[in-house]
C-alpha cells in the first residue's frame, strides 16, 4: 500500500514500520464505516488540529 504523509504543507518520510501501521489502523477503522467498499481503491484522511486541543496540550 502507499501512504504520503503531509504537515503543515510539508511532504514527510515515512519508513515501511509507519507506513504499515498507518495503512493498516486508517484502512481498517474506515472500512467498518456504512457507505465505504471492501474494494475502495484511494482514500485521504485530513486532520485538522483545533485551536481548543492545541492550547490544552501546551
């Protein structure tokens, strides 16, 4: 499978270890969801950090 990670705009290296990690909990977790295929063939995932969780973690 291949995963991109991007940050701030920022195109990020990930290993095969994260890359295997990261396909399998978002492929997984999303293909329990009502509307998603068992063959679904690209999938993106946007986080947003919200200003609330930003400021509670400093």
């Amino acid at each position: 499978m291949e995963v991109e990670l991007t940050v701030d705009g920022k195109n990020i290296e990930i290993n095969h270890f994260v890359t295997e990690i990261l396909a399998a909990m978002t492929g997984s977790s999303v293909e329990t969801l009502h509307g998603v295929e068992e063959d679904w063939k690209e999938m993106t995932v946007k986080l947003k950090r919200s200003k609330t969780a930003h400021q509670s973690e400093l």
